[in-house]
C-alpha cells in the first residue's frame, strides 16, 4: 500500500516512498531472521550462513535510507512539528534492526546447544517476537494516512510481545526447573538466547507505545 504525505495532498512524495523501503527492510529483516534461525536450529548450515549475509547486506541499505529520511526531514520546513518524533520513530526501528542483526550474529559466534525437545518453542519464540514487530507496521503507515488506525495496530503489537514474553518465561522455567540433565552453563546459555530474542517483541512494544503519542499529537 503507498502510504499519503501528512504534508501533502500528492500520493507517493519522496519523502514518504523512503520511509516505504525503509519499512520492507524491516520487514524482510524479519523473514530473514525467521529463516536463519529455523536454519540454525534444524542444522541447515548452507541457509544459516545466507541469512547472516543476506541481514548483513540488508543492515546496510536500511543504514542508507534512514539517513535519506532524516536529510529529507531536515529539507522540508513543513516537517518542523513531527521531525522530532519521526526521528525518535526512525531510531526505535534502527533498534530493532540492531536486534536481529546482533541476536543472528550470536547465534552464530555462540553456537549453544538447544535440546531436541525446545527447538520447536525457540522457532515460535522468534515467530511471536517477529509478529510483535510486524503488527507495528501497519501502525506506521496509518500514522500517515489514518491516525485513528494507530491504536487497532499497537493493541496487536502489545498482543504478541506478551505472547512472546509468556513464551519466553515457559522456555527459561523449564530449563531451569525441569532439563536436568542440562550443565548450569548450558542453562545459562539458553537463558540468555531466549531473552535476547524475547527483546525484539520488548523493542516492538516501544515502537507501538511512540507511535501511540504521535497519533495523539496529530489529532489535536
């Protein structure tokens, strides 16, 4: 969907189509890090080591088109009332990006050993948390076309993050409390992988709650 200019009555501005490739970075940025993961847990290491290239390369061009979109914030006196909150927007996703990016680069640095029997909730785990950030995208474009529409998109992005959360809290639990065959070391490392994923969904939840005031601002 193209999104409208706030600023203009004129479809598709510059300005707004740079903000639409920033938002499919994002969003392929999750079917990689979906994919990669599943990779790397399943053992597909050919299709792990394309992800991490692949994120990396992505990483790139979105560094790029946010800094188009803050020049091009920067070019348009018009823009003066909503540059900061778009800039504070901008770098919530830039977060989140980092957050892939970073979580994918452990994954492979680390390379814990995640039992048989959570593989399948690691895997959800990383799909809640990618829904949590996906959900926020729509929320985004209705900022700029329908305001009143921001609040159906947080309330979905709030959904998952819990979903995620809860799923996370269950994977942590029962590591700690039911893997005993697990060394204490090992437990810690699983810990540490479901909180950084569970991260993404938290990042996703900040997204929603910015884009919450901004639709405010805007309606008054």
């Amino acid at each position: 969907m193209k999104l409208f200019s706030i600023f203009s009555a004129k479809p598709a501005s510059e300005f707004i189509e740079a903000v639409e490739k920033y938002l499919n970075s994002v969003e392929r940025s999750l079917v990689i890090f979906k994919d990669t993961v599943r990779a790397y847990l399943y053992n597909d290491r050919e299709e792990f080591d394309s992800g991490l290239s692949a994120m990396a390369v992505l990483e790139t061009e979105a560094d790029a088109l946010r800094r188009e979109i803050e020049n091009r914030l920067y070019s348009k006196g018009a823009m003066v009332r909503q540059r900061g909150d778009v800039m504070r927007l901008l770098e919530r996703f830039d977060h989140i990006l980092s957050i892939v990016s970073n979580d994918l680069i452990q994954f492979e640095i680390e390379t814990p050993r995640v039992p048989q029997e959570l593989k399948k909730e690691f895997l959800k785990l990383s799909e809640l948390a990618s829904m949590a950030v996906e959900t926020s995208l729509p929320g985004v474009r209705a900022y700029f076309t329908e305001p009143k529409q921001v609040s159906e998109a947080s309330h979905q992005v709030f959904f998952y993050d819990k979903e995620a959360v809860r799923l996370s809290q269950s994977i942590k639990r029962n590591v700690f409390h039911s893997m005993n065959s697990l060394k204490l070391s090992e437990k810690f490392h699983l810990r540490y992988f479901a909180l950084h994923i569970e991260d993404l969904s938290t990042a996703a939840a900040k997204v929603a709650e910015q884009l919450s005031v901004m639709a405010i601002k805007r309606s008054l």
